[in-house]
C-alpha cells in the first residue's frame, strides 16, 4: 500500500527488502526524498492523507508491522 503513497507525497520508494539469510522477521522499506525538508512536508501531508490513514488502519489490524525503526543514511559515492 505504502509505494504509491510514498510517491504521491514526493518521495521515492524503493521497494520492501526481506533477507536472503538470516533473520527472518525484519524487512526494510527503503525511499528517499530530495531533502530532509521534502520529507517533513512528506510526514505532515501523511498525517492528514486519507489513503495513508487507511494504510495505517491495514497495519494496526493485521499486525502486519510489528516494530517501525527510522534510519536517515547518505550515500557513500556520489
């Protein structure tokens, strides 16, 4: 639900990421945004976005989201 979310609201989604090997309860959710300000205005417009209050309402009946963990990364090469 969350991949033409994230891009309605201007960011980039990546895809889900599951591991090959090892832990198998961990998936990662990779999108970025053009700037930390871009994903600010992101979280604001979901907090009020009908679509994401339904993605949010999936989640919270299916227990499909155990933990939700932020990470902020930057690129090592440009």
């Amino acid at each position: 639900m969350w991949i033409p979310l994230v891009n309605k609201l201007g960011g980039t989604h990546h895809g889900y990421f599951l591991p090959h090997e090892g832990a198998n309860h961990i998936a990662y959710a990779l999108f970025t945004f053009p700037s930390l300000a871009a994903y600010e205005e992101y979280r604001a417009k979901m907090a009020l976005d009908e679509e994401c209050q339904i993605a949010y309402k999936f989640a919270e009946d299916t227990k499909c989201i155990l933990s939700y963990e932020r990470s902020f990364m930057r690129p090592v090469f440009k």
